[in-house]
C-alpha cells in the first residue's frame, strides 16, 4: 500500500529535481563583455603578474569598500597565509572552529597556533566574551571570520584587540559586498581578507583579496605575492607566487559590473525561502539585518531535531534524494577536523555552541542559477520533509 511518504525520492518516489540543484553555482556576468576582456588581454599579451586587469580589478573593490588599498591574490586561502607571514605573526592565534577550515588551516600551514574560540549562537560568529578569557602572553592576533556575511561584533573586538595591543584581522571570505554600522567590510581591523572563489557571491574563477588602509602592510603584501621581488633580479623579501591572473581579474570586474543584479537575485530567493519556512516548530532562517548592506548569498537553516523529529542529517539526505544537493557547512567544525582532532592541545576542546550548530546548520542553494520557483520547490520539499519528520525517521531507522 503506497503511503505519503512514498512520494518523497528517497522511498522511491520521482525527485523534485530532474536535474541537482547545488549551493554555489558560479554567478556569471555579462558574457560578451567577459570575452571581450579576455580578447583584450591576449591582444596585449600580458596575462599574469600585476597586469592591467588586475589593478583595474584592485581599484574597483577599494572603490566599493572604501579601503585604501586591495591586494588581489589567487585565493582567500594564500591570501590569509601571506597577510599572516607579512605580519610577522608567531604563537597563537585566536579564532572560530565554526568557519571553512581554510581559515585554521591557513595558521596551522604556517606554524602557528590556532587556539579555537566558541561561536554567538545567534550570530553565528566568534564570541567576543570567549576571545578575551583566550587571550594569553602568547596571542599574536585574533582573527574574526564574517560568517555567512554578516559582520561580526567588530566593535567589541577592535576594543579587545586595542586593550591588549595586537592586530584583529577578518576572513571576510563572505562578506564582499557587505556592511556593519554602515561602515563597508573591508575596512575594518588591521586587513581583511576576501574570497573571489567561484561559490563566492562575486567570483574570479579562483581569486582573493587583502584590503587594508596600512599602506606598508600592502606594500609588503604585494611582494610576498609575487616573490619577494621589488624589481628584476631584485628579491628584497621571502615570498610566495600569490599572484592573480589576468583572466581571474577580467572575470571580477565583468561579475562586479552585476553585482547589484546577483544581490538582487539572492534577495529575492532568500525572500521566497523566508515566507515559506517561516513558523516551521524546528526550523529557524538564518536572518540578516536589512538596514545594513547584505550580499544574501548564504540560506542558512537551523534543524532543531527535538521539535522536528529529524535530524539534519537525514533531512540532508532526503534533501540529496530530491536533487537539491543542500551543504552541511561548516560541519563538523574544525577542531573536530584532521589534525586538529589528534593534537593533545585540542582534546579537551569546550566548543558546545559551535558543535551544536555544526551539527544544526544546513545550506539551501542560492544565487542566480536558482529561480524563485526553484526556491519556493526546494522550502516546499523541505516543509514538507519536517511534516513528516517523525514517520520518515522511523522509516529510515528500519532500514
Ligand atoms: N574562509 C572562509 C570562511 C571560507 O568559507 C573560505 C572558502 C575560505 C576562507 C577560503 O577561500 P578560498 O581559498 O576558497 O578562496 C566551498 C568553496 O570551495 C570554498 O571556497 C568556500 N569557502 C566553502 C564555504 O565552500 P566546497 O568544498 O563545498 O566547494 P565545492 O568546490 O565543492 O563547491 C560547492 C558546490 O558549488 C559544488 O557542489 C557545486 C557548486 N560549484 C562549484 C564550483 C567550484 C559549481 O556549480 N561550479 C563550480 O565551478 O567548499
């Protein structure tokens, strides 16, 4: 006897999607003006190292943040390394477990410590209580990450960082686009760091950025990129090839000639995605805060299991059986990642906010591959999915 539950694909009825649905389809500008740049740059035969794209590209996001300067590099990852070695950071480093884990990584990579610091349930974000009983004689810095674009309490940092003397720097691989007190990111802390990435609401195929008002920071940033040379045959520093091509940066500026549209776009299905999971018991939206500038580029819910009676996981995988290939970012959380999670140091790790959420958090796509059909298809799937919570548990556990 066919039941309700025989509709949803993973008990073999039809998927909700013929084809996948993903977090993180690439946001493509104008394609004409893309390949006319790229003809531009194989006329001029210059397609890396410090091109005129490039600092085209550099220029633009100083000009949209407000920053001084903006060194564009091949991605947020060596990006976050090389502002970390330009530093002249050692020791420990305060910073989120709930994030990418590129951004621990990033320290771990170069020989220092990531000391993990619990997250604001709320917010999402780095705990500015937490950041203050962490600091130690050892604290180089305290490194704050924009999670899904909303700013953290830069206020409450910067203090804490300017009582202690030492730099905040922000992974702001999120939160291009993006403003806290009407101030753009980017401008905050001793540097910021983007993410051009191809998931990223403004991508470059691959790229990052530093941006930054010290104008020697920057400058040494941009040999490190590229080196450590400050002319032919001239190495003035150890560096690194960090260096965004010319195509990457001919990519950006084309993307930033829509950004406003790919906001638009995200706005709008973020919109569908709040109407139709609003007052779902277990089921709360990430929200963003309106009367600042968001990129909307992350649909973020929360599964409480005990009012659902599913939990997470396998609302993801009734989620992948329908062809909506939703994430479990940032799951499991870094400190209960590789080599994290073998180090002495992180055994006794007291992260419950942040394993919590790791285990609560579940990404549904966006961006302007998704229509707001798809979006109100998906939230209909997922609505649907929680109504049935309990029965679909039970089915599954007697598997
Ligand atoms: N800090 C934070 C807080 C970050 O979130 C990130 C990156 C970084 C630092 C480091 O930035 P980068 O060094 O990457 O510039 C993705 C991205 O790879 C990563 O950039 C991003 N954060 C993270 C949150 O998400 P994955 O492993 O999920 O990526 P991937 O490549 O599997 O892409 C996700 C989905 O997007 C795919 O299932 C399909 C779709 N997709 C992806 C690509 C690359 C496409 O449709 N087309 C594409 O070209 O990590």
């Amino acid at each position: 006897m066919s039941t309700e539950l025989d509709r949803f694909a993973i008990f073999g009825g039809a998927p909700a999607f013929a084809e996948a649905r993903h977090v993180g389809r690439p946001n493509v500008g104008d394609r004409r003006a893309l390949h006319a740049r790229i003809d531009g740059l194989l006329d001029r035969r210059w397609l890396s190292n410090d091109g005129p794209l490039v600092r085209e590209f550099e220029q633009a996001i100083c000009d949209l943040t407000g920053t001084a300067h903006c060194v564009a590099v091949c991605n947020a990852t060596v990006a976050l390394e090389i502002l970390i070695r330009a530093l002249g950071l050692a020791g420990e480093v305060i910073v989120p477990s709930f994030t990418f884990v590129a951004t621990a990584h990033a320290l771990q990579w170069l020989g220092l410590t990531p000391v993990f610091c619990d997250v604001d349930p709320i917010t999402h974000n780095i705990d500015p209580a937490q950041v203050e009983r962490l600091i130690t004689p050892r604290t180089a810095a305290v490194l704050g990450v924009h999670v899904w674009g909303r700013p953290c309490d830069v206020d409450r940092l910067s203090a804490i960082a300017h009582d202690h003397a030492i730099p905040l720097l922000f992974d702001a691989a999120h939160a291009f686009g993006c403003s806290y007190r009407g101030g753009s990111v980017g401008t905050f802390g001793a540097a910021e760091v983007f993410s051009f990435h191809a998931t990223k609401v403004l991508n470059t195929f691959e790229g990052g950025a530093v941006v930054t008002n010290n104008g020697a920071l920057a400058d040494r940033l941009r040999l490190m990129r590229n080196f450590g040379f400050a002319g032919y045959d001239r190495v003035v520093e150890v560096g690194t090839n960090g260096k965004m091509p010319e195509v990457c940066a001919a990519m950006g500026l084309t993307g930033l000639e829509s950004f406003e549209t790919f906001v638009a776009v995200n706005r709008r299905n973020y919109r569908e995605y709040a109407s139709r999971l609003a007052c779902i018991p277990g089921v709360r939206l990430v929200t963003y805060d309106e009367t600042e500038r968001c990129n909307f580029q992350y649909v973020v819910a929360e599964i409480d299991a005990d009012v659902t009676h599913i939990g997470r996981d396998p609302l993801v995988d009734v989620l992948f059986a329908e062809n909506i290939l939703a994430r479990r970012y940032f799951h499991p959380g870094c400190h209960r990642m590789e080599p994290y999670r073998s180090l002495p140091r992180y055994a006794d790790a007291d992260l419950p906010e942040t394993e919590r959420l790791s285990d609560r958090v579940l990404c549904l796509p966006n961006g302007t591959d998704v229509t707001s059909e798809d979006a109100g298809r998906i939230a209909d799937v997922l609505r649907g999915a929680v109504a049935h919570g309990a029965e679909i548990s039970a089915r599954l556990a007697a598997r």
